[in-house]
C-alpha cells in the first residue's frame, strides 16, 4: 500500500478495488501455504530447524524458477509463487491489443507469427489478441529477417529503458517522498529527539534503526515500477516485438535502473545523513563514510527489490515480501532460535551494512553483511535474468 500515494490522483477506493483486493489473496494464500508447509515439516521432523531449511528451499525454488525450467505444470502445481500468480478472484480485464502496425518490417510485409489471430492451444507462439511472446517466437521473428536483433545497439536499448524511467511520474514522487521523508526524520535526530522504547530508557530517534531505515520502502517503489511496469501494462509485448534479443533487452532494462538508482539512492538518504552528521560534529570524511554506506545499503535493497518486480511481474508483492520481515522482527513473534536466519534476510543485512543494526541479536561486522548481501542480490539479478530469457511475457 506504501506505492498508491506517489501515485498522481490515488483513488482511497483502490485499496479495496478488484485488482488490489486479488493481489491480497494472493499474499495471503502464499502466506497460508508457507504456513502449512512448514508447520507439517515441523511436526513430522519434530525439529524447528527442518521446517526452516523446507521453507527456505520452497522460497528459492520459487523465485528462481528451478521448477519451470524442468515442467511449466510442475512448477504451477507445487510452487506457491505460480499457484497464487495463476489464480483468478475476479473476471480477468479485456486483453491489451498491439498498435496496428506491430509485426510490419520496414517494407511493409508482416512478420511471420505476428497478427490477428487467435492463441492456438498449447502455443504461445502469437502476439495478436494479447497473447503472450515466448523466447522461441521472439527469436524466430529476428531469424525471418524483419526485426534483427544485431540492428539494436544495446546503448539504444539503455537509454529507452532510462527514458521510460525517468518519465514515469511515480519514479519523481516516490524519490521526492523518499528525500522528505529522510529529511524529516533527521532533521528531528539532529534535534536530540528522544523516544519511549520497551526494553529500557528513551533513546534518541537516530538510534532507533528500523524508524531510520523505514524510507527504503518508499524508495523501493522506483525498482519495483520500473521491474514490473511492463508486465503489468502489457507494454513487454511490445519491447519483445521490438527488442527480439531478450539477452539485449535484459541488459539494457537492468543497466538503465542500476545507473537511475544509485544517485537516486545517493539523493533520497544522502542529505539527511548530511544534517546528522553536521549536528554530532563528524568530520567531512565520516561524513562521507556514512553517506556511503547508506547509499550502498539502498541500492543493495534496490537490487533486490527490482529482481522480485521482474520475477513476480506484481508491483505490490514485492514490497510486501520485502516489507514482511521487519514487521515479523519488530513484533518479536518470531521465537528466538529464527535470529540466526533472520539476520541473514536483506533488510537485516542492509542496516547492519549502513552501521544499524535492529538490535544486538541480529548485529553483524559490516564487511560480512556486505559480502552476504552482495551475494543475496547477484543470485536474485541472476534469477530475474534467467526469468527474462525463459519465460512467456
């Protein structure tokens, strides 16, 4: 829900619209189904530790797509991921129809496999009538000689892919958000703001580090749109009829939201690490440090969270995967023996990254948590990867 108000003129109503309310249930049935998974591994290991390992091993096996690559059918009966993606709460919206002229080479003869036909079962081979492109029809279209993939300078493909970025009005409302947001919250650290906290004496604001750490949901919102915005649209279609080359398209996409997210992560938290530092007398190069930090932190999050977007092809999903974490940690309903794997998630491993941790119990060198978190995000970019080159837009 933290993306609908840095959208321009949000309705309140969306929050219970058709749409929204199925993208709940399909939280809430991934939820249930990891529940019950792990409960009955539980119970029958009678061992804490072997439902966690089950969980952790549905949870990569999900998003990684392990089970498509063997069977599509496979993967959509026992991954929850496809299962809850698959299901249908509402009457489906009316396919999106490709502009009149997709499919035409420069001489005006149409593409083998683009047009209005209907999809034939079992092939996903036609783009007309908002049917999904396959790997194999993207590609068979480069080999017919009307789109060559060898034409497209993946420089082309970058700046496109940055153009519909930086003109998506909710990339500026999200990183505008995200600055106040930042701002405000240090302005008030610099201010010697204390705060009530359970286990002891009111602490000052700045030490309190999931409040700190809260506006990287906010920032969150440009990977995840920029990840998931084509998807969603049904504009992918037609970045495949023109980029056949997914390699390319892939590149392209992932190089253009890297080089918008870091001076955006830099933007959003910089500034307000400036005035904390400024009011506790730091000098220019712990200054720096510290800006460093942060902004390696968020884009670390970043990368995360735009890998879920493409895997998911959800804009809300991933920041409720992303933002599950922290809650369940905050609430402390986890039981103490889940620390070990908690401090391992990438939230808990970006503060320990900007030198804020939660709290001592899930603490780590930030050397360690920046290997770890480097390795959590080139395994989620390499699984988003192989999702891009495999799987039907």
């Amino acid at each position: 829900m933290l993306m609908f108000p840095v959208v321009a003129g949000w309705n309140p109503l969306i929050l219970v619209s058709p749409a929204v309310l199925a993208g709940y249930g399909r939280v809430v049935f991934v939820a249930v189904c990891l529940t019950v998974i792990a409960l009955g591994v539980t119970l029958a290991a009678r061992r804490a530790l072997a439902g966690v390992i089950v969980i952790g091993l549905v949870f990569f096996a999900g998003i990684s797509q392990v089970l498509a690559r063997v069977s599509g059918q496979l993967d959509a009966v026992f991954s929850p991921y496809s299962a809850a993606r698959n299901m249908v709460f509402f009457s489906s919206p009316a396919p999106v129809e490709p502009p009149p002229d997709l499919g035409y080479g420069a001489g005006g003869a149409r593409a083998p496999g683009l047009g209005g036909g209907r999809c034939r079962a079992g092939r996903m081979g036609r783009v007309g009538q908002g049917c999904p492109v396959s790997a194999k029809h993207a590609g068979g279209v480069a080999e017919a000689g009307q789109l060559k993939a060898g034409d497209i300078s993946w420089h082309g493909v970058m700046r496109a892919e940055m153009t519909k970025i930086l003109t998506d009005p909710v990339t500026w409302r999200a990183l505008a958000w995200a600055l106040v947001v930042n701002v405000a919250l240090y302005a008030l650290a610099a201010s010697n703001l204390r705060l009530a906290t359970s286990s002891g004496p009111p602490a000052p604001l700045w030490r309190i580090a999931p409040l700190m750490f809260a506006p990287v949901y906010v920032f969150l919102v440009i990977p995840v749109y920029a990840a998931a915005g084509e998807y969603v649209s049904g504009q992918m279609r037609i970045s495949l009829a023109a980029v056949p080359d997914r390699r390319l398209l892939a590149a392209g996409k992932l190089a253009a939201a890297g080089l918008l997210v870091v001076p955006g992560a830099l933007l959003a938290v910089g500034p307000g690490r400036v005035i904390l530092a400024l009011s506790q007398g730091l000098g220019l190069t712990a200054a720096a440090a510290d800006v460093v930090r942060w902004t390696v932190a968020y884009s670390l999050m970043a990368a995360v969270a735009y890998s879920l977007g493409v895997l998911l092809r959800n804009r809300v999903t991933p920041l409720a995967i992303l933002i599950m974490v922290p809650l369940m940690v905050s609430t402390g309903i986890l039981p103490a023996d889940w620390l070990g794997v908690i401090k391992l998630m990438p939230d808990q491993l970006s503060m320990n990254i900007a030198g804020a941790p939660y709290n001592e119990s899930v603490a780590m060198h930030p050397p360690a948590a920046l290997g770890i978190m480097l390795i959590w995000a080139a395994v989620m970019l390499i699984a988003q990867a192989a999702g891009v080159l495999r799987r039907d837009a």
